[in-house]
C-alpha cells in the first residue's frame, strides 16, 4: 500500500468526520431554535434542509475528487 493511497484514506475520514459535525451542530441549533421561537419553525425547518443539503454535496464532492486523485 502506497503512502497516496493512505493519504486519500485519512482525507476521506476526515472529510466524512467534518460533515458529520456539521450537519450535528445545524441539526442542534435549528431545535435550539424552533424551541426559542416555535412561530419560526418551518422557515428554521427550510433553511436546515438547505444547509444540509448543501454540507452532502460538499461531502459527496470532496470523496468524489479523493476517489478520482487515488485513480480507482
């Protein structure tokens, strides 16, 4: 096993690690939130679908490129 190979390996964690910690900390503050102002709810609910939305194409974008950079 090369040391690139490797390299991508821990890139991968670390990406997949990262959206996980994301999408956490927007799922806890949206209910922080939707308990301060429960009125808000649904433009809360919208905008954290968006948000995580948006971290999973990142995610899948960066594996992606990871993949690609390994040639498999």
């Amino acid at each position: 096993m090369s040391i690139g190979v490797m390299g991508v390996g821990l890139g991968v964690g670390m990406v997949v690690i990262g959206a996980a910690y994301a999408i956490g900390k927007l799922g806890a503050s949206a209910v922080e939130s939707t308990a301060r102002q429960p009125e808000a709810a649904g433009a809360i609910r919208t905008t954290a679908i968006i948000l995580a939305a948006l971290i999973e194409g990142f995610t899948f974008f960066a594996l992606i490129v990871a993949m690609m950079m390994k040639g498999g």
